[in-house]
C-alpha cells in the first residue's frame, strides 16, 4: 500500500509543480502597471531622460525593475517616434503616429488626446498577445513625462 501511494505521489508531483509555475506568472495588474510607470517618472527624474530610456529598454537584466512577467514600458515623444520600449527594441527611433489598433484606433492618436486632456489616465483597445497572437482587450495607463515633450506608458491585458 506504501508504494501504491508514493506511485501516485510521483506521478501526480510533476503536476503540482506546473501549477507552482503557472501561479508564479500571473499576468500583470493595472496597479501594478501604473505604479511601474509612476516609478519610471521618479527614474526620469532621478537619472535624466536619455538613461532611463536606455534602461527601460535594456531590461533584461537579472532583477530589472522595468520588465516584470508581461508588464514593461514604452516612451513617445508626442508627434509618435517611440524613443523606449521594453519589449520590442526595433521599435525605438520609429514613427508610429498612423499605427493602429485591432479594433482600428490609431493608438498613439488615442494616447495624445488623454495626455493633453489629463495628463493621464487609461486608454483601452484591442492588440494580439504575443503568446498566442489572440485579439484581446487591453488597457494602458499612460503618464505625460515632466519637462519632455512625450510621454511613457505600460498596459495590461484584461
């Protein structure tokens, strides 16, 4: 009987640690987006806008606070060149005023209206996921940049 039961404990053990493993990769949160752009705000801040682009944007370093499971950052200067992004570095020097959405917003169109409107805030629209190129909703919370004419954002699919 002992055996029986630690066969059915091997068996079942591989199981249990996916779990564990799917657990650990929850996607990200809008709290937990806006705060890593609220803290990316205080980097600016801290180490000037030309470094921290360059950090938000080489953020695959062990331990980088700019990259976390699904959550990174992107930068645009209001007229849509990206000048930072955390998942796509090819992106950087890019004019993307005309990209659009899934559901046909152009994105940084929408982005520039809430940052001239509020400063900040959130912009909701559909893009695929770039595990399983699904459209799915997502939401960016976007912040103007302090003395830059551009702002940085980081969102979360819903």
């Amino acid at each position: 009987m002992k055996r029986l039961v630690w066969m059915i404990l091997a068996c079942l053990a591989p199981l249990f640690a996916v779990n564990v493993a799917l657990a650990q990769e929850k996607p990200g949160t809008r709290a937990e987006a806006q705060k890593m752009v609220e803290d990316a705000i205080a980097h600016i801040k801290a180490v000037g806008v030309e470094k921290a682009f360059e950090d938000f944007t080489n953020n695959q370093a062990p331990g980088s606070k700019w990259k976390d499971r699904d959550l990174y950052l992107f930068c645009y200067k209001m007229e849509g060149v990206n000048v930072c992004h955390g998942a796509n570095k090819a992106l950087v020097g890019k004019n993307l005023w005309e990209l659009k959405t899934a559901d046909g917003k152009l994105l940084m169109q929408e982005f520039n209206a809430l940052i001239k409107a509020k400063g900040s805030g959130w912009v909701d629209y559909k893009w695929p996921h770039p595990q399983t190129k699904v459209i799915e909703e997502k939401t960016a919370y976007v912040a103007k940049i302090p003395g830059y004419d551009g702002y940085l954002g980081a969102g979360v699919y819903r």
